[in-house]
C-alpha cells in the first residue's frame, strides 16, 4: 500500500495502539497495521478495529494498568 501522506511504501506490522472507546483510553499490544517505512504513518484495516472495540466492550484480560497525567496548555 502506498502512504496517502508522503507517498512512502507501507509494510504490515505488530504494534503498540493507543485506543479510546467511550470516553476511556486502552493502550493494546501487538495490533496489527499497516506502517510506512518513511514517515511512520499507520493504517488499520476495519475488521482489525471492529475487533478491538468488539473485545474491550466485554470481558476482557488487562495485562497492566497505568496511571497518566492530564494537562491542559
């Protein structure tokens, strides 16, 4: 696939997304998307995000959980 913002060619990978579904932030590992080698950009297929939000609106397993700070500029 060909990167809609720098014209870089993508390569498909494993990583790290950070994921908010109604109003509460999740951070899942090992998610699959399509990243360009150039600028970094990543695209995510449908099904791959309506199966994350199909698996936090259930039960699911939390490996860690984080505390952040919010600030406001």
């Amino acid at each position: 696939m060909i990167c809609e913002f720098c014209g870089g060619q993508t390569t498909t990978k494993k990583i790290r997304k950070n994921h908010w579904l109604h109003g509460k932030l999740y951070i899942l590992e090992n998610v699959e998307a399509d990243v360009c080698i150039e600028c970094g950009e990543r695209y995510y297929h449908a099904e791959i995000l309506d199966s994350i939000d199909r698996l936090l609106e259930g039960e699911h397993p939390v490996k860690d959980k984080l505390q952040v700070e919010v600030v406001n500029l």
